[in-house]
C-alpha cells in the first residue's frame, strides 16, 4: 500500500506534547501565523455547511489508524488489521490498534474529511458532522516486518468487509495498491472485487485516492481499489487549473481536489501540523491520499440531503457537478447543483395573448381614422363634380 508523495519545503523542530514514541513519525507544530483566523474560513465550505454537514452518515477511514483529536468527532474503532511487530518489555501500552496512529496518515485524512470547527480559527472539515470509524489496514511503523509493513490486498478486502459490517455509508481509503503492467492480471483478485460488490448491494460509496506514480507504480498500472467502475477516484490539483503530475490516470470520469494541504490536525497532540520532521527538513501533506477525504466528505454532505439516493445515485451527482475540465470537486457547487433533468414533466408552453393598446393609443387612432375618411370624402366629391363638369360641357357641344 503506498502513502502520499510528500515533498522537502523547509526545515523546522519536531513536536512537543505527548512524551514521543520513538517507533513513530514525527510532525511540526503549526505555528500561530500558519492557523487561518476564524474569519478565514473557506467559502466553499461555509456554503456547503448552510445545506449540510454530513450528519448522521457513517464514514469509514480505511489507513493507518486515527488518533483521537478534540477536534475530531468520537473515533470508533472498526478493527486493526495490522500485526505489531514485538515490543519491548519497558515500553508503555499502546492504545488499540484503529485509534494508533504511528505513522499519522490516517489522522491527517480524517481531519480533512470531518475536522470540527471552532470559534478560535477557520480550520474546519468538508463534514464535520458525520460519524468516524477508523480501521487499521497499514502501518510501516507498527507492522511486523515478516508480514509486510505495507498491508496487502487481502487486507484491504477484509477492511472493506469490516466497514460495510459496521454500517458505513462512505468509506474513504487513501492508500492504494498499485500492480503494474507486467503482473496486474496474475493477482487474484476475485475476493476484493465480491467486496467491492457486496459494498455496492449496500449502497456504501467507496472513494479511493487515485494514486501517485513511482518506480513501484509506474504509468499503465491497475490502481486498486480507484480502477474498479462502482469506486470514485480522486486525482490530486496541483492548482485549481491543473492536475498534479504525480496524479495516476483513472479509467472512469475524472474527479479532483487538492492534494497539498498546509495545514492539519496533529496525530500527536490537540494541536495542528504542518508536515512530518524528515531530516534535513520539513515533508509536506501532499499526494491523492489528502484529495481523497475532500471528496469523501463532499459524498456525505449528498448523503444528507439526498437520503434516498442509490450509490450509483449519489456518484452520477457527484459527477454531474464537477468543473467539466479538471473533475475538481468544489462542496458548495455540488451540494447545490440541480441536475438538468430536474423537471418530472414537460414545462408547458403559455402563448400569452396580446395586451390591448392603451385608451391614448385608442383615440390617436380613431382620429387618424377620421381624418383620413375625411380626405376621401374631399377627394371623391371633387372627382365626382370635376366628372360631372365634363359631362355638361359634352352634352353643350352635341347641342
């Protein structure tokens, strides 16, 4: 399973809070410029919020665990499918596997997709109302080495499964499995794509980063689960106008959102991050596993306001309401969208009846009327006595 791409910006001093665990990655502190003002919230999502916040749908965050945050709704842990490695006798006990997150990815993609406001800043999620199960499907800091510290197939289908059981509506994965050209159709993969199904039968939307291409995801590769028809992919913007090169082509319709987030929610402390300390500096939150949870929660705030909607329902109006360009998924466009085949029957057509000139307009034209029989009146009568005048004057000359 690959996590994001990240890229070297700066340098900066690891977190201070919780005593840290040697095992885990460690982040940046935001500092108080790098947290918007509580005027500064987006105004996508101060739209989209006055329709919905995705309350009482059921999200599911498929990654490596989400640490409880006061920012975050209530995690549930929905299973941990990761085998630790050995501890050491005079290590602390670690908390359950679904709310660890050692790595931090998962707790990065949860606070993108519900983060809570609050009347101290402008950081708030694309719903923070929803409900958040968390299941621990990777870890490379956690994970035993002998059973590959990447996750597999296997148990990104069981995870699916798992999410469907606990009654998810929405289940967002961040990380891929990518199989390259030369061995994608030697994979078995019969038993992920009747998860897949049994997802679909549920009317359970999965949304899928769509992956970030390297050495072990080269161009032509299967991305799973973003390359299946019934899964929404997510490519990541590197602007508003342009999909992020590292962005691994779909096969079905194109749906962005932006893949580099400046700020977020801690998986060490209350506080925010900025990126996770990589010697000699600083690796930001970027790649299609933090567009993702944008979209993700873009599909519960539909949820909400369309309860009755299939899951092919809710993906046909996802993907009516994108820019037609570069598939980027703005909340308010979406939760406001009206399909063009919204009318249930034929509008009829009214051919409205002239209005009646005026009483002015009335009167001007009886007396242009009048006048114009007086000029014919004249002129007949003038011809009629000029003919008459001629007749006389023949009748002389016979006589």
């Amino acid at each position: 399973m690959g996590l994001s791409t990240a890229v070297a910006v700066a340098s900066a001093q690891p977190s201070t809070g919780h005593p840290p665990d040697p095992d885990c990655a460690v982040v940046i502190p935001a500092t108080r410029n790098d947290v918007p003002g509580a005027e500064e919230v987006p105004e996508p999502l101060t739209m989209a919020h006055r329709f919905a916040t995705g309350a009482g749908i059921r999200v599911a965050v498929i990654d490596t665990g989400v640490a409880p945050h006061p920012r975050l709704p209530p995690v549930i842990p929905g299973g941990d499918l990761v085998v630790a490695r050995d501890r050491r006798p005079d290590d602390p006990p670690l908390p359950e596997g679904a709310v660890d997150d050692c790595d931090g990815h998962g707790t990065i993609v949860a606070g993108i997709l519900a983060a809570r406001p609050s009347a101290e800043d402008g950081v708030v999620g694309v719903a923070p109302g929803v409900e958040l199960i968390s299941i621990r499907q990777t870890s490379r800091r956690r994970a035993a080495d002998s059973v590959g510290a990447g996750g597999s197939l296997a148990s990104l289908t069981d995870a699916i499964n798992l999410a469907v059981d606990q009654s998810a509506q929405v289940i967002n994965v961040s990380l891929t499995s990518c199989l390259p050209p030369d061995v994608a159709d030697s994979v078995n993969t019969t038993a992920f794509d009747a998860a897949l199904s049994r997802a679909e039968d549920r009317e359970v939307v999965i949304v899928a980063a769509a992956g970030n291409a390297d050495e072990q995801c080269p161009p032509g590769s299967t991305v799973l689960p973003a390359h299946r028809p019934t899964v929404v992919s997510v490519s990541a913007l590197e602007d508003p106008h342009t999909i992020a090169r590292y962005s691994v082509p779909g096969p079905g319709p194109l749906l962005s959102a932006p893949g580099h987030v400046p700020l977020a929610l801690s998986p060490r402390d209350p506080g925010f991050t900025v990126g996770f300390a990589d010697p000699p500096g600083l690796r930001a939150f970027e790649g299609t596993s933090f567009a993702a949870p944008v979209v993700s929660g873009t599909v519960a705030l539909l949820m909400e306001l369309h309860p009755a909607d299939s899951a092919a329902g809710i993906r046909a109006r996802l993907a009516a309401a994108v820019d037609p360009a570069t598939g980027a998924v703005d909340p308010a466009s979406v939760v406001t969208h009206v399909p063009a085949d919204y009318r249930v029957a034929p509008h009829p057509v009214v051919i409205p009846v002239p209005a009646e000139a005026s009483s002015g307009v009335r009167e001007r034209s009886i007396v242009t009327v009048t006048t114009l029989s007086c000029f014919v009146g004249v002129a007949l009568t003038i011809r009629s006595a000029s003919h008459s005048r001629r007749r006389r004057g023949r009748n002389r000359e016979r006589q």
